[in-house]
C-alpha cells in the first residue's frame, strides 16, 4: 500500500533549483506602545499600509508570527523596560516571483 504524501520528510522527484536571495535579511517588528484592545486594530491598519507599499516597491513580505505566540520569546521583544508591546515580526526582502493565486471563475448575479 503505498502512503499519501505528507510533512514527514521530503518528496522524491522534487528537486527545486537553488535559488540567489539578499546576502542580509531585513526584519521589523510591528509594536503598539501598548497591548489594549484599541491598540489590535491599530497595528493591523499600519499592517495593512506597509505591506502594499512594500509590494509596490518590488519588496516581497512574510509574517514571522511564531515567534511572538510563545510568551518567554514576546516578553523578550519588548525589552529590558517593557515600552513596547509586539503584535508581529515582517521579514521584507527579495525574492523570485510567485506563481498567481487560483481564482475561482466569475459567475453572473443570480445563479
């Protein structure tokens, strides 16, 4: 019986062709001056501003999130005097272009 692929290990066949990446990688961390409920849209609204400018720069973006869902590391983030509060670490560099998103065929108003 042969198994169905999976995370386990790697596929056999795939082999993908390595890839030139920026020699130092660039991170920011988005921080409100607080952690209240006002301050959770907020950091989504600056989000949401830096990340289409990046696009528009030709810089490509991922959300480091992980390391801000442990609390020993996100205690960290904020620093010997805790003046910050971190919501997300954006890793910003370059890199080769994506293949486009699938997108479901249009369908007429009514069907």
């Amino acid at each position: 019986m042969r198994r169905p692929p999976g995370f386990t290990g790697p596929l056999r066949g795939l082999h993908l062709p390595a890839l030139r990446f920026e020699r130092h990688t660039q991170v920011a961390l988005l921080w409100t001056a607080h952690d209240r409920r006002a301050d959770w849209p907020r950091a989504g609204q600056a989000l949401e501003r830096a990340l289409p400018v990046a696009t528009r720069h030709g810089v490509r973006t991922s959300m480091l999130h992980q390391a801000l869902e442990w609390p020993d590391l996100r205690a960290a983030m904020r620093g010997p005097w805790r003046r910050c509060s971190p919501h997300v670490l954006i890793r910003f560099g370059y890199g080769p272009d994506g293949g486009r998103t699938p997108r479901a065929p249009a369908r007429p108003k009514g069907n």
